[in-house]
C-alpha cells in the first residue's frame, strides 16, 4: 500500500481512504495484517505491566500471571478467529484483565506522572479492539471503519503521545460526530485532533501522529518494530492528561 508518487512525502492521510481501501480486502486478510501489527506491540505491553506492578507493589504472583496471559494472548486470538480451537471465555477475560491492568495502572497516582502512562491507555484501545476482532465482536462490515481508526491509534503509541485522547471529544462541535452511520463523519476524528490541537497549544505533536500514521499506512503490508526511547519508563512530567480533563470540559462548557 504504497501511496507516495514521485518522491513526494504525504505529511497526512485521511481515515476515509484508508478504509476505502481497506473495503476491497477479505476480512480475514485484514484480520492477519492487523496480527502483524498488534505484534510489534506486544513487547510495550508487557514492559508496561511490570513497571505498573513495580510502581504499585502488585503482588509477584498477579504480575507474573498478566505476563503469562500476554505470553500466550496472540496465539489464543489467532485460533480464536480462525476457529482452530474451542472458545473459551475464562481465557479471553483474562486477555482483557491484562489489558484494563495497564490502562487502569496508568491513572494510579503512582504511575500516572511517568511519561508511559498515557501511552498505556492509547495502546489498551487497540490491544482490546484486537480481542473483539478475534472474538467476533465486530461484524465483517465493520471491520474497515474499527481497523482504519488503528492505524491513527499506533501511530498515538509510535509518537509516544502524552495524552489519552479519549478527552478530546469535548474539542469536537456539537454539530459533529465521530461515531454515526455518515460515512464521512470517520473524517472528523481528524477535525478532533487539530481543534485540540490548537486549544493546548500542541498542533506539532498532532501533526508528528498525522506523518507517523503516513509512514504506518505506507508500510502497512510489511509492519517494522515499534522503537522508542526507554527512558519513558523512568521520566516523569506534569500529569498532562488529567490537566488535559479538566481543561477539555471548561472548554464543553463554553460551547
């Protein structure tokens, strides 16, 4: 899916093409190419669960327990969707405690001013849409819509973005929506983010997620490690996100 045309570097792409384009895939085609991707996050994942546990004094037994379930989470998701073994609902609850364990963790008091934190919650979103996928919790038309939005929310983990953008709604007009059967109201996720982005002052980190997400799409075929900077785990900041709460609902209010 390469879409860059005589050298020029695309700075953005709009979630409508990318479903577009992901309409004329076989479901499970783009169910396998989500797998490669929710792969690279794995490592994240579990570096997250035991930093949190850390952070928090969780029991050894509990850690090691959401460490052995991260293990073995991708080979059950992938039997699951393929029907190559029973379903069992035991094990997919424990996929999902592993996953709420980091973006619950990440808004304890000790752990929510680590730069990581926001991180988590960015990439419990994908890693519990990856479960549904797996578990036919979307239906096949739904598929392109769930999985475009992914590749703006790795590209939110990639940039190492300092804010869970479940707030960001409040920067959404009333008239506008994200989540209705409008086809090109996908598109005003997009408006979401630069109005955002203009009233936190932070348009540059929105658009590093827009050129990562170009990078993500060109490349989507072919997934490439996820690096970062592994002093996250030990920086420390203002806790941007509950700022940005509280900030983001004087400014519904104002509306």
């Amino acid at each position: 899916m390469n879409h860059q045309r005589n050298n020029e570097i695309k700075t953005m792409i709009k979630l409508t093409e990318i479903r577009t384009a992901f309409e004329k895939e076989k479901p499970n085609n783009l169910f396998l190419q989500y797998f490669e991707w929710v792969k690279t996050l794995i490592p994240f994942w579990r570096q997250a669960v035991t930093r949190i546990a850390e952070l928090n004094g969780t029991a050894e037994e509990k850690r090691d327990k959401h460490l052995r379930v991260i293990d073995n989470s991708l080979e059950l998701m992938y039997s699951w969707r393929f029907k190559k073994i029973k379903y069992v609902n035991l094990r997919r609850k424990e996929i999902d405690s592993a996953i709420s364990f980091i973006r619950n963790g990440a808004i304890t008091t000790k752990v929510s001013n680590y730069a990581f934190a926001p991180v988590c919650r960015n990439l419990a979103g994908i890693l519990r849409g990856f479960l549904y996928v797996s578990t036919f919790g979307y239906s096949d038309e739904q598929l392109p819509t769930v999985l475009a939005q992914k590749v703006y929310a790795t590209a939110l983990c990639h940039t190492l973005f300092p804010f869970d953008t479940s707030d960001f709604v409040y920067y959404l007009p009333r008239e506008k929506s994200i989540h209705t059967e409008a086809p090109a109201d996908l598109d005003n996720w997009h408006l979401m983010m630069s109005e955002a982005g203009k009233a936190l002052k932070i348009t540059e980190l929105i658009e590093e997620v827009n050129k990562q997400a170009c990078t993500i799409w060109e490349n989507y075929k072919t997934p490439f490690e996820w690096k970062y900077d592994e002093s996250i785990w030990s920086l420390e900041f203002e806790n941007l996100s509950k700022k940005l709460h509280y900030a983001a609902e004087r400014a519904f209010h104002k509306i």
